[in-house]
C-alpha cells in the first residue's frame, strides 16, 4: 500500500484558451490585460494567475498548463481542503477576465447569467469578454 502513496498523477491545471476582447459595438479591444485564474483544489494549494495584453484583434491565448502530482499529496491536499467544511472547493477551477484603460469584463455564461468557471473540461476553451467602463 504504500507504494501506492508515490505513484505521480497527472491532471490538467487549466486548459488551452483564446480570448477575445470586444467593446459593447463588437470591435476588437487591443492592449487591454487578461488574466487567467486557475487552481486544482483537490491537487496544490497554491493559486496561479497568468498575464496577457490583447492584440490589434483584441485576442490573447493562454497554454494548457498540467500538474503532476504524487498519490499521497493529492489524498492530503484533499482532507486539506475538506476542512473548509460546506465552503470547500474540490477539483480544477479556472476563470479568465479582462481590465485596463479604465475598462472591466469577465467571460459571463450568458444562459446562466454567472462568471464561466471551468472546471476540469473540456481541454480548451474560447471566450469573449465585453469591457465597459469600471464603475467607480
């Protein structure tokens, strides 16, 4: 059994994506900063954020990022996080959002009317961020 406890498992971070960032009339906003938040709760405790300013499209692409990680880690990060008690998280999440320029916008699920989380598929992602103007 406890050979079991130094098998390394590796997981998916946070998939590949593309970002594109649109003011409210549809046209590409370049030089606008968009981050990528990503953490596997059930695998590290730490929390990862990457850096990207849009292109003359107003676009960014942010690589896949994986995580190996031993058996007996992820079984301690797990009753870790379980400590959290009904606050708890568990798994990958991963969310991009977009500001600068006095402009703010985040990737919203536009069915469910909630900021996207992703949280462990698919494999790559796309999203649109509209900015508006930060209020103050």
């Amino acid at each position: 059994m406890i050979v079991l406890a130094f098998i390394p498992i590796r997981t998916l971070k946070c998939p590949s994506w593309d970002v594109w960032v649109i003011d409210r009339s549809g046209r590409p906003v370049p030089g606008i900063t968009v981050r990528l938040s990503y953490r596997n709760y059930s695998a590290e405790t730490q929390f990862h954020e990457s850096d990207a300013i849009t292109d003359e499209q107003g676009h960014v692409n942010f690589s896949r990022q994986t995580l190996t990680v031993l058996l007996a880690r992820r079984a301690i990060v797990i009753l870790s996080s379980a400590m959290g008690g009904v606050h708890a998280s568990f798994g990958s999440h991963a969310s991009v959002f977009a500001f600068g320029d006095g402009l703010r916008g985040y990737d919203v699920d536009k069915q469910k009317d909630v900021i996207v989380d992703w949280t462990g598929i698919p494999d790559r992602m796309e999203s649109r961020i509209v900015v508006m103007p930060q209020s103050r």
